[in-house]
C-alpha cells in the first residue's frame, strides 16, 4: 500500500510537531516525547485509529525501528500514552507519506534566492533578496511559497534586467506565458502584481506613500501614460531616430496655458532652462497649478504625485542648465504624503528645495477655512516621526 499523510496522518502529526524554526536551521537534535493527548487523536482520527496508525509504523523497517520511533503502549497494546522519537526520523517519515521535508524544503528556497541574488545584484531587487534570505536562513517561512514559484522569480529577474520603462501588459507579455483562461498580457496585473510591489518596497527607490502604480513606474513598469506639465520659460531640442541632437529649439515661453510633454518627448528631448527665469516652483495641487498665470521670470512645475523615472531625468537635465542661485519652490499638501513627496524632490530633482505655502501659519490657515483632514492615530504617529528637514519647526515655535 502507498502511504501519504491522508492514510497516515499519525506520521504527518509527528513531522508538524517536530517543524519549526529551529528544525528548520538545523539546530534541533536528540529525542522528543510528546504525551498523547485529545489534540493527538483528534488529528489522527481516534484511539482506534492511533494503535492501529502505530502499529503500521512500527513495522516499517526504513524509520530505524524502536531506536528512532517507540510507542508507548499500555492495556496491552490497545493504548498508548507517549510517543519517544529521534528527530532524525522526520526526513524518513516524509519520504514514507510522500512530503518534502520541511528542512530540505528550506534549503532548496535558500538555494533559490541565493541564485536570485546573484542574477539581480546589481538592480535594486538585490535588497529584496537579502531579507528573504535572512528571513529563510532563520528558519521562517513568511516568503517561502514565494520562493517556490518560478514564475514569480523569473518576473523578479526580469524586472531587473529592465534597461527601460515599458508599459506593463508589454513587460507582462514578455515574461509570462497563458495561464489556465489568462492571456499573457494580464498575467502579471492578475497574479504577481501584488507579490512584486511587496518586493519593491525593500527597494532604495521605494518612498513611503508612493502609489502602487508610482511604486512600479519606479522601478520601470509603466500602467499610466507618464507626462510632465508646467508654464514657463523652456526650451528644449529633440534626439531623432539616429541619435542625432536636432539643431532646432523648441521654445513653450509661447505656451501661455501650459506645456504637456507625453512620455516619447520627454525620453528624447534635451531641456534647457531659458535666462529669463528666476524663479521655480513645483505645485502640488492641479487646481493651483492650473491658477498660476504665465509670468516669464517664473517655472511652474505641475507634481501629480511622485515624479516617473522619465520626469525624473528630464528635470535632472533641466536643473543641469540652471544657475546655481536659482530659487525653487515646492507647494504641496502638508499631509505624511505631501511631505514625503517634498523630501524626495529635494533629495532626487532639486537640492536646495524650498517649501512654499507650507508653514504653520498656513497650516493653521487651511484649518481654519475647514481644508484640514482629520488623522488618524496611525498616520499621526508616522507624520510626527518624520523628519520633514525645513519643513520641521524649531522647539522653541
């Protein structure tokens, strides 16, 4: 008769008594003598059922008989009240019912990521992987089942292996095949999207309060178109087909209503940040933004959110032709996600980050005209630790 845990839960009970994190590291060695008790015939189905479990136990010659397992039988024979076994027995009972031992299953998920982290070392996935081998290497198993899908570790190395954005159902197509009635194109929005934003957030590009959708355009997979907005002075030229920088200027200073560069644009043109601007300020809000009147000496950014890698490296470039005087602004929310998007525009676009409209006499203001939101403990708890650089008010305010 073939044995698994479903004709034998009795060598199924014994392996989950023995599994756990020291087992797992390899730590756990010697004799257990767990008491039979009415959880251990409940799992088993019964005293019938416990003697008659045993019995079959006893005579299979590959555990090592009584020195490795031994029952301790009363009533002649027909009651057992402890169980001695070597902790060596477990690999031989999985093997008997048919299971992976939960030790050499741990092995197998460390010798897994340990690949992961070498194909993926030089991407910001390579933070993910330390932490899944940390936590594998203690004998926990929150990421296992991650681990044992391949598919989840080829979208990981592949998503490392990204030299440039691309939208996700493409990015999706490449990478996975039909799954039951899911085309390519939708696997990974429908199965692993959420596992990967999970990885993403072990990532140096990760900030606390990014979208899910600004969490993956990051890190290269787009789901929305990515646009840059503003009003001002800028002039910018255009790589063609052949790499070749065109000699003509593209000036927006005739855009009196604004400026929207779509994603193309913004990957193959060359900004320049016209003399006459003096003055730069990032807003937040639309409605703001679409308030502000074109004044030559001033730039208004429009900031919908955290700014995508495209937006990120056109106003890199765009700051590489400003002096080095030049004034910038930041008029945000002053909520924990307004603030996180301020830190990281300064710490990503502009150095020398000003925030505007962000004080506490605006703060008290917009509470005042009934434009505050109501916190709650959580989220009031993170915005107090934050450490907000200007934003912060000295003690003695």
């Amino acid at each position: 008769m073939e044995w698994n845990e479903e004709n034998l839960p009795l060598a199924k009970w014994l392996i989950d008594k023995t599994d756990g994190q020291n087992y797992r590291t390899g730590k756990l060695f010697g004799k257990k003598h767990p008491r039979v008790d009415g959880n251990v015939l409940k799992e088993v189905g019964g005293r019938d059922e416990l003697v008659r479990q045993a019995k079959i136990l006893e005579r299979i010659p590959t555990l090592g008989g009584d020195e490795y397992l031994h029952f301790d039988w009363r009533e002649m024979n027909t009651d057992i009240t402890k169980i001695d076994y070597r902790v060596e027995v477990i690999p031989r009972l999985c093997e008997l019912i048919g299971i992976m031992d939960p030790r050499e299953r741990q092995l197998r998920a460390i010798s897994r990521i340990g690949k992961l982290q070498e194909d993926v070392s030089e991407s910001c996935l390579s933070t993910y992987c330390n932490y899944v081998l940390e936590q594998l290497n203690k004998g926990n198993t929150k990421e296992l089942a991650k681990t044992e899908d391949e598919e989840f570790l080829k979208c990981l190395k592949a998503l490392a292996d990204l030299k440039e954005p691309e939208w996700k159902r493409v990015f999706s197509s490449k990478v996975f095949k039909k799954q039951k009635d899911i085309t390519p194109s939708k696997v990974f929005e429908r199965i692993y999207q959420g596992a990967v934003i999970e990885a993403l957030k072990y990532s140096p590009l990760y900030e606390e309060g990014m979208s899910d959708d600004e969490i993956l355009a990051a890190h290269g997979i787009l789901s929305y178109s990515q646009t840059l907005e503003w009003k001002g002075a800028v002039e910018y030229c255009l790589i063609n087909q052949n790499g070749i920088v065109s000699e003509e200027k593209i000036d927006t200073s005739a855009n009196y209503y604004g400026t929207v560069l779509n994603a193309q644009t913004l990957e193959h043109a060359r900004p320049i940040l016209k003399n006459s601007v003096e003055k730069i300020i990032v807003i937040e809000n639309k409605a703001n933004y679409e308030s502000m009147e074109y004044n030559p000496k001033i730039l208004y950014i429009f900031c919908h959110g955290y700014f995508s890698p495209k937006e990120v490296r056109f106003l890199q470039m765009l700051m590489g032709t400003a002096p080095k005087e030049i004034q910038c602004y930041h008029w945000g929310d002053m909520d924990y996600g307004g603030i996180q998007i301020y830190i990281y525009n300064e710490k990503n676009i502009f150095p020398e980050l000003i925030p505007w409209e962000m004080d506490v006499a605006s703060y008290e203001e917009a509470l005042k005209n009934g434009k505050g939101i109501t916190l709650n403990s959580g989220k009031r708890e993170k915005l107090e630790m934050l450490n907000a650089g200007k934003l912060e008010v000295p003690a003695s305010q």
